[in-house]
C-alpha cells in the first residue's frame, strides 16, 4: 500500500504576510499597545463591513457574545435560543452571563438554525435568539428577525465564522440588536486573536466600551462593573490590514467552492440558500457512507479534513442533565454531526490542489 500523499493539503492555513508584520512592529515600535488608535480605526472601518453599524472591538469572538448578552441584562431565569449544531463558544457565552441556553435543530441544507425550530421553542422565558450563520452561510434572518419582531426578543448574531456573508444583500451583523465577529487565526480574517461586536444601537455600543474596559469610559471614572477584554493595537493592526484583504480572499473562496461544486461527485456537496451570499469559512460535505473510512481515505491522500463538530453541544458534559443528554429532539442536529466533513477551500489552495481534492473527495465518498 502506498503511503501518505508527500505533498500534504492543510485544512486551513492562516495568512501572515509581510505587511501584517510591518503593522505589528509599527505600533510596538510607537508605544500605544492597547485600545489606543489603531483599534478605533479597526472599528472604524470594519463598520463599512455591517453597513455603518457601531463596532467594539473585543479580544475574542467569545467575549464578543458574551459581553453582549451581559450588555443586553440578560442573567438567571433567561432563556436565550441557539443551535446545538454549532462551535461550544455559542451557549458557552449563554452560560457565562448565568442565563439557560434552549437548544433548537438546524436546516438540513445551509446547517443553520431552523426558523421553524426557533418558533416552537420561544416560552416566557425566552429573551433572546443566537442565530449562527454556520461555515459562513447566513442564518434564514429575514424569518428569524419576524419571530423576534413578533415576540419582542432581542437577536444576537453569531457570525464568527461570517465575515462579509450576506442575505438579500444585507451582511451578517447588519440584521440582530447585535452582530458578534471572530478573529482567531483560522478565519476569513484575523487578527492573531480577536472579536468585533456591531450594533445599530448607540447606546447599546456604549455599554459595551464600558464593559470591556472595566466599566470606564474616564480612566479611574468606573461608572459600572465590567471586565478586561481589550483588543490590543497589535491586534487591531493586523485585523486592519486582513481587512483591506477581505474582499479578494472571499472571492477566492467563492471560487474555490465554485470548481469543487462542479467535480465533487462522491460527497453531498453544500447547497446555498436563495438570496444567501456564502462566504465558505468551511467547505462542508455530507458522507452518507462511512465517514472514518472516508476520512482516513482523504488524509491517506494529502488532503486535510475535519469535521465541525463531532459532537452537538447538547450532548457535551457541561450541558448533560444528570450525565445524560435533556429531551431535545434534533434529528438534522444529529445526522449532520454523524455526517460532515469539512474539505479545504481556503485562498491559499492552488488549481493542482483544488483538483487534487475533489478527485481525493470522489475516491473517499466511496471508502469502505
């Protein structure tokens, strides 16, 4: 048998390049290290990302929720929605702020949260809906936003993985009381470490800068109880340059999931709502067959995958009840997480590569 493709295809491969490295040693090199102008800029000019909203720049995607929710009064004896198909960040930010996350299935085609789902799920309790726009395809949001509307709830957006995705031409981040970004390295964009917070609500936005800092806006001028969540300048300047990228890398990705839509013929290949603009953070399969067998057909190829994520939230230890998984009924949650395979998609993939992963994803849907 031959052995591993020498020739190994990274399931993700985060760009640093000379310009990010010139950012970062110009602001070391200045002093201002830490929330100073480089991240108003960020803020700035990540707003022309979500259609002007105010944008707060966080150290995290996580922080980033959950300061939201902290920012929106949320506590105990609230109910916030959320997907259990979804990165553990999503309820773990519910938990955080002491409130109970109510776990509701996806839609089988664009693995976001189903409209339906949300519907049946909202009690008296119910304060808010985390819609995550999932692999970075947008959530169903024109029908989440009519149920919120409807309900009077609030609607954070999960859009970690959704930089520049759009539904009808509004960008994620655009729809919610708030829109919650992830900088970690293996994004559309980075920033080494990061998060962004957009908001259309001023007031809402000014909480949130007083959060992050402590609860001052006036140094030592504490006016509520906050915490350390900083973005450094650092940070910011690399994200600003990653920004100025964007557009291309996204297209990029566009293209890359274009050609392997076209020649992947043994996998389920993702399909893309009507109006949905998909950004590919995750180019995800369905094996209907043996997806270990296929899996180690693929890495025994050269080609890197993962599957995101393994495990429901619902179904890891910080959310058992009593050891076991509580009485939610998500049938699409549970295939999918049986079934997806994330494939390499990301700007850094050549054509020879893109041919070698979808002739690696032909041979593999049918691994045994």
């Amino acid at each position: 048998m031959a052995g591993p493709h020498p020739e190994f295809i990274p399931p993700a491969r985060p760009i640093i390049g000379e310009a990010e490295i010139e950012a970062a040693v110009r602001v070391l090199r200045s002093g201002r290290v830490v929330q100073g102008p480089e991240v108003a800029a960020f803020e700035e000019e990540f707003g022309d990302l979500v259609g002007g909203r105010h944008c707060v720049a966080v150290n995290s995607g996580t922080s980033a929720l959950q300061l939201t929710l902290m920012a929106l009064g949320f506590g105990p004896g609230d109910e916030i929605i959320v997907p259990s198909f979804s990165f553990a960040a999503s309820a773990n930010a519910v938990r955080l702020v002491g409130a109970e996350p109510v776990f509701v299935d996806i839609e089988p085609g664009s693995f976001c949260v189903d409209p339906e789902a949300v519907a049946a799920a909202v009690t008296p309790k119910t304060v808010a809906i985390m819609p995550v726009h999932l692999y970075g395809h947008p959530a169903a949001m024109d029908r989440i936003m009519a149920i919120a509307q409807q309900h009077g709830l609030a609607v954070v957006e999960d859009a970690a993985q959704a930089h520049s995705a759009e539904l009808n031409g509004t960008p994620v981040g655009a729809f919610g009381t708030a829109g919650c970004f992830s900088f970690y390295p293996t994004k559309n964009m980075h920033a080494l470490e990061g998060g962004m917070i957009s908001t259309a609500d001023a007031e809402l936005a000014r909480t949130l800068r007083l959060l992050r800092n402590q609860g001052m806006e006036q140094r030592y001028a504490n006016e509520i109880v906050g915490a350390n969540m900083r973005m450094t300048d650092v940070a910011a300047a690399i994200g600003r340059v990653q920004l100025t990228q964007l557009g291309e890398w996204t297209e990029q990705r566009r293209a890359n999931a274009k050609f392997l839509d076209s020649a992947i013929t043994g996998m389920v290949t993702p399909p893309v709502a009507d109006g949905a603009r998909h950004v590919y953070h995750q180019y995800t399969v369905r094996v209907t067959g043996n997806r270990d067998a296929a899996q180690a057909r693929l890495t025994e190829l050269g080609i890197g995958n993962a599957v995101y994520y393994p495990t429901p939230i619902h179904r890891l230890k910080p959310y058992l009840v009593d050891g076991k998984p509580g009485a939610w009924d998500l049938p699409e949650t549970e295939r999918a997480a049986a079934e997806v395979v994330s494939l390499p998609v990301h700007p850094s993939l050549s054509q020879a590569d893109l041919e070698r992963i979808a002739e690696g994803a032909n041979l593999a849907g049918g691994a045994r």
